[in-house]
C-alpha cells in the first residue's frame, strides 16, 4: 500500500530528544520500520522552529533539524531517498521511501529571500507561510488582527511560484489564506480539516474548500483529534466524515492525507501511529472504491507535485 503523508513533525522531536532511534522508538509517530513496509511511499518531514527560540537563532534551528534529517535520516537509511525533482520520484526503486523535505512557517527566513533560497538549496519544496502566530511574511490564525500578507509575504509566494513549490495555507489567518489563494501557483493545506464538521479555528469553511478545489489545490486531512470532531475521542468512522465532506464538494481529486504525526500528543482512536494508515485504509475500502481510495492515500498528492 502506498502513503503520501503531507505532514509531520518528526525532526522536531528528534531535534528536542537527540537519543529517540529513529529507526523504531515508542517516541515516534513515525519510525523508519514502519516507513519501509510501504513501498514507494513518500513522508513529508516538516521544519518547524518553536515559537520560544529568539528570532536571531531561528535559521540556526531550521538547519539543525535539516542536518538531523540528513545525518539521522538519510545518510543511515539509503533506501530513503530525498525528492528534490519529478527525476528523483521516478528513480524511485521498489522496496525505497520519498522524503520530502517542507518548511512551516517562515518564521525562520526573517525577512531575507536568500534565506528562502539557502533552504531551498538544502531541498525544501513546501512552504508554509506561517504557523499559529504573525511573522515577516503574513499573519497565522491565532493572530487576532486577522491581518494579510506583507509585501515581504508577496515576494516569498512569488518565489515559490517561480520555483515550483507548494504554498502551504494550513495555519494561515483568514485574510492570509485568500490573499494567498490568489497569488499562489501551487497552493495546498497539508494537514486541516472540515469547519463545518468540527468548529475549530485551524479548519477550513466551505467557501475557502471551493476556492482552493477551484484553484487545483489539495487539502490534506490530518488525524489532529481536535480538528476531527468538537466530541472527544473521534474514531477512524469520525475521519471519513471529512474525506466524505470533501467529497461532496467535488474533492475526490483533490484529497490527501498529513496525520501532523509526531506534531500531536493525543490521537484519534485506532490511528495512534503510522502503522494505522491500514486500518484507514481498510475502513475507507468500505466506503470507497479501490482507485478512489488510492487516490486519497497516495495518487491526488502525487499528481499535485509541482516540481
Ligand atoms: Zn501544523
């Protein structure tokens, strides 16, 4: 079975306990074990700088978690492969995982494209624009001014345009995510959910769903309990709901999957860790056909890499 998991947070809690084995540790989400059963499957391994670190260190972090991606990930796991390019998916050999490496938040690029660029160079290919909070380039949700983007936040969607990346909108403010939508060649949310079926802030209303379906972009349904249901302890069944939702508003193309594994302490039930992607995958058989729900797991993301 093949995952395209838009989303997790794997580095960081590397990053914050260097002696987790990342190959199998209770820890992790995500281990390396239960990354190779799926063959071919593809991992997005997000950067994120916790809001606490001073904005003069805030890059430093960022390379950090992409030396322990490199160090920690790559280099001792070869069947691991870094995707940099549409080459680099289709060298892709059976029994290898694709990694891909993305940024959330911008928090750590200040107000320097270079800085943009050097990630780039280090093989980022997502950007999210912000996380919770306002930085240089546009304001996140929790901001309560509900501000936009910077002329700053334009050059950076700009860049992202010209070099083929995606544009990340989960975590955007209101106002960021449409000022976003317009601009961005390639926008995406890696991991939000359904307004309309749980209330919460980081959720996308039915309109911002249409525009972003209308765009071409896809939404990745992430396994944050609290953004699946305003009830405690959602199932699996609570899950489909979303994907079901989606559905009805012509995402069938348009569908994926970021758990936000390794980002989240509490998970829904039956989803506690990756090795659960196949009981998603057997309950969304139920509901689903088999093109469609490889289309969800694997197929809408792929067909949305822009590079
Ligand atoms: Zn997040």
């Amino acid at each position: 079975m093949q995952i395209f998991d838009a989303h997790c947070d794997m580095l960081l809690k590397l990053w914050e306990n260097p002696k987790i084995d990342v190959f199998k540790d209770d820890r992790l989400h995500v281990n390396i074990s239960s990354l190779k059963k799926g063959n071919k499957s593809i991992q997005c391994f997000a950067i994120f700088v916790p809001e606490n670190i001073p904005f003069s260190q805030r890059l430093s972090v960022a390379q950090q978690q992409i030396n322990i991606f490199y160090q920690k990930i790559l280099h001792q796991f070869p069947e691991i492969k870094l995707l940099k390019s549409k080459a680099d998916l289709e060298d892709l050999k059976e029994g290898e995982t694709g990694a891909i490496l993305t940024l959330e938040g911008c928090d750590a690029i200040g107000d320097q494209i270079a800085n943009l660029e050097l990630l780039y160079e280090l093989g980022i290919r997502s950007v999210g624009l912000t996380w919770n909070y306002a930085n240089l380039v546009a304001d996140g949700v929790l901001e309560k001014r509900n501000a936009g983007l910077t002329n700053f936040g334009r050059e950076v969607i700009l860049f992202l345009n010209r070099q083929q990346m995606w544009t990340d909108l989960s975590h955007a403010s209101e106002r960021s995510f449409w000022e976003a939508l317009d601009l961005a060649d390639f926008p995406i949310t890696t991991h939000s959910n359904v307004y309309q079926l749980c209330s919460h802030v980081r959720n996308l209303k039915d309109e911002q769903i249409v525009a972003l379906f209308r765009k071409k972009g896809v939404i990745g349904v992430t396994f944050v309990p609290f953004f699946t249901s305003d009830q405690s302890k959602p199932t699996i069944a609570t899950l489909i709901k979303h994907v079901d939702y989606l559905c009805s508003l012509g995402g069938e193309n348009q569908i994926g999957f970021g758990s936000d594994f390794d980002g989240i302490d509490e998970t829904i039930v039956g989803l506690e860790n990756y090795s659960c992607y196949e009981e998603l995958a057997n309950e969304l058989l139920r509901h689903y056909s088999d093109t469609q729900v490889k289309k969800f797991l694997y197929r809408n993301l792929v067909d949305y890499l822009p590079f």
